[in-house]
C-alpha cells in the first residue's frame, strides 16, 4: 500500500513549497486598483499594502499618470537565514492614460495602503499647434 504521507513525499513536499517558481508574482497584481467614475472626476483607489506615503512617487507625462513604488528591505544583522520570502521588495509601477489634465487639480491621498487619487474629467484646451504654409 502506498503511504502519501511518507516521509520522502512529505520532505519533498517542503521542499516544493520552499521553491521559487511554487509561488509565482505579478508585480501588477500587488498595485491592485479600481476606478470609480463620477459626475466630475475619476477616482483611483489603489492598494499599496506595505508602502508607506514616502514610498510612492505620482507623475503626469503626456497624458500619463504613472505611480511608482519603491520598497527597500530591511537587513537585521543576525545570523538567521531566510528560507523563503513572499513579501515584495524592490520598484512596481502602473500608468493610466488620464488626457491632458492640469496637473495642480490631480488630488492623491495615502491612507492605511491605500492610495486615492482624483483626477478630474475637465480636459485643458490644446493649443492649437496647426503650421500654414504659404502658396507661391
């Protein structure tokens, strides 16, 4: 009779659970975010579970909201080693194509891992950067 609880399938096992590829990460799937529209504005509401305020840098480019994480890890000085580590260190970041919005009415707030961004829905007038040209 088979036993599965042997012990060479059961220290096999442990050593399956331990193995890098047994949990797999999606730096995107640790910023998850919804999006709520509203009458004026959008409001993204992200989890950034673990980072603090300091942590996390917004920006606009070209019509790009780009947020970024950053999280370091934190050595201790003793001699215990780490045989297996879930927690994210290191940089994630996620951009959301928002248009051409002033950048001083975008409102963000961090708050228990969440970050809250409002973007209004108010879009700024291109100029209009048409060129003539002359007809001789």
């Amino acid at each position: 009779m088979f036993n599965y609880l042997s012990p060479r399938r059961f220290e096999k096992m442990f050593d399956d659970f331990f193995s890098p590829s047994f949990v797999t990460t999606n730096t995107n799937m640790n910023m998850k975010t919804d999006i709520i529209e509203k009458e004026n504005e959008y409001i993204l509401e992200m989890e950034l579970a673990g980072y603090n305020r300091d942590d996390v840098k917004l920006s606009l480019d070209d019509g790009y909201l780009k947020v970024e994480a950053h999280k370091t890890i934190e050595r201790d000085d003793s001699t215990d080693k780490v045989v297996h580590r879930e927690r994210f260190y290191g940089s994630q970041s996620r951009s959301f194509y928002v248009g051409n919005v002033d950048q001083e009415l975008i409102q963000a707030k961090f708050n228990d891992g969440v970050l809250s961004i409002n973007v209004p829905k108010k879009q700024l007038k291109l100029e209009d950067k048409t060129k003539y040209i002359s007809i001789e």
